[in-house]
C-alpha cells in the first residue's frame, strides 16, 4: 500500500489543504484524488470569504461553499471555516452606508453579527473549527487599522467571538494571522488570547498562517511562538503553510528597469535549480521535524494549496511568478521531503 501523508501523521495532527472552488467542482480530478487519498482536513481557499459569500446587504451566495462542505463531508474529512472576518476580500458594502461613508459602531456591530450568525448556521454541526478574526494585529503588536478595528474598536474581536459562540456553540473558533513569529506580534496575541480567556469566551486554537520562506522565519522564533500560544492553554495549528522558494520579495517593491524586474519575478526562468530544490526540501524536512516535535500542541497543518501550479504564490508578492512552495509539485508528484518521511526514509 502507498504511504499517506495522513496516515502517517495520524498520531500527531491532522493533514489539511486549502481547496479552490475549480478543485470541488470536478475540474481538477488529479487534485481531487491526491487529497483524497493523502489529507483529512480541508479549508475554503476563498469561496467563504465575506465578499464571495455575502457580496452584497441581505445577499448570500452559497453554492461553492455549499459544494466544498459537501465535498468534505462525502469524504468523512474535517472541515474548516476561513474565515468569518478580515479585512482582506472584505464586501465593499460592509463597513460603509449608501453614500459611502463608514457606517456608526452600532450598525457593524449588527452587520458582523447578522454575517456570522448567518453563515455559521448553514453549515453548523458540519464545521469542526472557524478562522473568526484573520490578520487582526501587525508586526509591532498593535491592532490593524482595519474597517472593524478603525469604526468599532478593540471591542470587534470578543464581540466576533461571542457572536461565533452563540451561532454554533460546538464549534471550535480561531484567531488566525501571519508573520507570528515576530516577538511583537507573538505577545500582542498571548495577551489578545488571554484577554478572550479572561472574558470567559471560548477561543480553541491559534492559527499560525506559516507563509514561509527559505531565509524566514528562524526555526528558533518559530519555535518560541508555538510553545508560547501553547502555554496560554489553546490548540497551535499551521494553517496556511506554504515555502516560498525563490528569494523574498519585499512587499510593495517596485523595480523600474524591466530586466531587473523581470529577474527578480522569476529569477530561475530554466526551472528550480536542483542545489535551491535541495535546500527547499532540507529546510521543509527541519519544518516538519519542529512540528513532530510540538505534536502534542499542534493539532493541525494545512498546506496552502496541494500542487504547486495552483499556489497563490505564483502571483504574490508579484503577478507571473513561477514558485514551489508546496508538497506536490506541477505533476502532482509529492516532493522528497515528504516521500522520504512518510516512507521512513
Ligand atoms: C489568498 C488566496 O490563496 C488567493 O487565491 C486570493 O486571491 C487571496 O487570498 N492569508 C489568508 C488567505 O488568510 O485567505 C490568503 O489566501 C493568503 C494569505
């Protein structure tokens, strides 16, 4: 029998993939039977965000997320809800009244919870756990000046929270963000989790969004935020995992010269070196050890993705890039790392 990458974790975490809307329609067979066979936990890559799923006042559209949750349920899969609020792919609508201008505290107060309540009971019983917050506080630990954050306060997060509770109160629910092993965003979320604790609201897990790269995070930093969230007494999980292999970007970076940009977009035009394809899979092995390690906290990894031609990454920080930064690559083979592990290698 081949060995699975669910099988072979089954005593550490679960296997997650973020799913796209093309993979639960029947449009990507290969993508379907590789999750099938290799992972037993899936999240919306996007068809359950706000501006999917409530695109306008009053206005739902449930169909994809709808086929995703049936698609995880015929395969006996847990299923994760990402994600109840964000700034990012937010409806215009949301935070705004008729002349465009942002509405009062009260009335997104009602809006948050009408869209929670909403969309947490369609699929209630169905979803083990929700992303309820997503990237609420930045690098330096202070709150996102987001709609949620700028109209109603600090106030917004145990408000979500308790508005979740309320909707589905057998689901687990999240704080989820990236970059969280900065030391400033690391604190900001133990005290936010405390605080939530505090208040006697439920809070089950800590995302860490894992958007890693070959030169980030330190495995040290990394290491410290897992035992630090879970000394607050919540579950970890990596929930968007994902190595970029090409070198960082800074975000926003903009290079005038079109050589020098087009390098920096796609600085191996001949395909992966196999000396960078090595080091991928070397850094990702020590990636997987940390988390057997932490087993006992970490109660899940999602992958971003499954292949690495559908990876957001491709086009992030900068359209029409190639990268790899997922377990399988363009021809749906699993990459060493992964092979060798599971196989015992
Ligand atoms: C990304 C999706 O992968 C893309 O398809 C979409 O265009 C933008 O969002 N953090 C998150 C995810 O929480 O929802 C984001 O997903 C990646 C960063």
């Amino acid at each position: 029998p081949v060995a699975t990458m669910k099988d072979y974790f089954k005593n550490d975490f679960t296997i997650g993939a973020a799913i796209p809307v093309s993979h639960v329609n029947g449009a990507d067979p290969k993508a379907d039977s590789i999750v099938t066979l290799h992972y037993n936990s899936i999240v919306a890559e996007n068809c359950m965000k706000c501006e999917k799923i409530h695109p306008e006042e009053n206005v739902y559209f449930w169909d994809d997320a709808d086929a995703f949750v049936k698609y995880g349920t015929d395969r006996g899969m847990e299923i994760i809800g990402h994600t109840l609020l964000w700034h990012s792919q937010l409806a215009p609508w949301f935070a705004k009244d008729s002349l465009g201008n942002n509405v009062s505290a009260d009335v997104l107060k009602q809006r948050m919870k009408d869209h929670i309540t909403t969309v947490m009971t369609r699929y209630k019983g169905k979803i083990h756990g929700w992303d309820v917050v997503n990237e609420a506080i930045l690098d330096d630990g202070s709150y996102r000046k987001s709609p949620f954050y700028e109209i109603i306060g600090e106030e917004f997060i145990p408000l979500a929270f308790q508005y979740a509770h309320e909707a589905d109160p057998d689901a687990e629910l999240y704080l989820n963000d990236f970059s969280m092993s900065v030391p400033g965003k690391r604190d900001a979320y133990v005290k936010l989790i405390k605080d939530l604790k505090a208040r006697g609201l439920r809070i089950d897990g800590i995302g860490m969004q894992s958007h890693i790269g070959m030169d980030y995070p330190n495995m040290e930093d990394y290491e410290k935020s897992i035992v630090e969230f879970a000394n607050t007494g919540v579950n970890v999980m990596m929930t968007e995992l994902d190595m970029s292999a090409l070198p960082t970007v800074q975000m926003g970076a903009n290079i005038s010269d079109s050589v020098a940009f087009n390098a920096m977009r796609n600085p191996y035009p001949d395909g992966l070196p196999a000396e960078v394809s090595a080091h991928w899979n070397a850094r990702m092995d020590s990636v997987m050890n940390l988390y057997r390690k932490h087993s006992d906290v970490i109660t899940r990894i999602t992958f971003w993705g499954t292949q690495d031609g559908m990876s957001w990454k491709n086009d992030f920080p900068m359209h029409g890039r190639t990268d790899y930064p997922l377990p399988f690559d363009r021809e749906y083979n699993l990459k060493p790392f992964m092979q060798n592990m599971i196989n015992g290698e």
